[in-house]
C-alpha cells in the first residue's frame, strides 16, 4: 500500500498537479495525523464528524479490518494470504517497489537542516505515538518494538520538514522498509 500511495504522488507531480514537496508533505501530515488517530489523542478522537463518532480509533480499525479481509476472502475464494501470494502481477514484485521508494523518500531534495541531516532520530522520543503506524498492522508488536523498528529504519534527515521536531521525524518513517522489519519480527 505504501508503495501504491507513493505512485500516486508521484503521478501528481507527473502531471504538474503538484511539486515534490506538496508530495513530501501531504506524506508527513497523513502519517503524523493517522498516528495521532490510532493513539486516541483527545484532538482526534472523540468528535462527531456526519454523523459518526469513534472514541477508540484502533478498535474500530480492528473491526473494519476484520470486515475488509472477510469481504477480500470471498470475492478471492480462499484466505487473504493464499491469494495474495497467488499474485504475478507488477505489485508481487518487492524488489521493484522498494527501488521506486527510494526515489521518492527524498525526491533527491537537498539537505535543509544540517543539524539533523547526519542524526539518528529516536522516533519513541520524538513521536511516541508514531510507532501506532505498525502495531495497527502487526499487532504482535509492542509499541516500544514498533517505535524502535521505526527508528531503524528511517530515511535519511535534513529534509525541508525534518528540523529536529516530532513533525519533522515524520517526513523522514520509511513504513515500507518497516513494514518489512516488522514482518520478520513476528513470532514463528
């Protein structure tokens, strides 16, 4: 998914709808704000938008994601993971979507901050809810294991976001890298 997203900004800069920084930001935003969703912050949570009101964002993430891979199962015939693992298209190609995400983790942007630029960032000490971003797929792990996959994993700093603050370590989560860190974590 993460690699079908950034197609889609990167299609937007294709056809000069948007810059590579409008890609980067409505990146960063949309994580930070998920993460903050699944942490259950009082600002996001809570509120009645149309008509519906959710006070625990996570669980009502688990129950829809408990309908989703029903309704995935019976269009497919068999369980979610049997016909994904049937799949020959472009998209079962991991080597292929990790290559395009590099591309567009930076967009090959210059360094902005020199302070961070050459840091590691501890994203359970800047962003503690960021680690949310995994335990909401992989809920074997820990949060604290989620935010020190995160923080293994990060893109390089220095961006035009990542001025040392917990919005700017958000602009520099590689979730498909950690998705796949998390992925080999789980339990045998």
């Amino acid at each position: 998914m993460m690699v079908r997203a950034a197609e889609y900004g990167n299609n937007r800069i294709i056809v000069g709808a948007h810059y590579a920084m409008d890609v980067l930001g409505g990146r960063t935003l949309a994580m930070y704000d998920l993460a903050h969703l699944l942490a259950n912050k009082a600002d996001y949570v809570g509120v009645e938008r149309g008509g519906v009101r959710i006070d625990d964002f996570r669980q009502a993430l688990a129950e829809a994601r408990s309908d989703l891979a029903a309704a995935l199962a019976d269009a497919c015939g068999q369980a979610v993971a049997v016909c994904a693992n049937d799949d020959q298209s472009r998209f079962a190609k991991p080597d292929d979507s990790a290559r395009f995400l590099d591309t567009t983790q930076t967009y090959g942007l210059p360094v902005v901050f020199t302070q961070t630029a050459d840091t590691k960032a501890d994203v359970g000490k800047l962003a503690p809810e960021a680690g949310y971003l995994l335990t909401a797929a992989y809920p074997y792990l820990s949060l604290d294991q989620a935010n020190a996959i995160l923080t293994a994993t990060l893109g390089p700093g220095g961006g035009f976001l990542d001025n040392g603050s917990a919005f700017g370590v958000y602009s520099r989560l590689d979730l498909y890298r950690a998705a796949c860190e998390a992925i080999a974590a789980a339990p045998k």
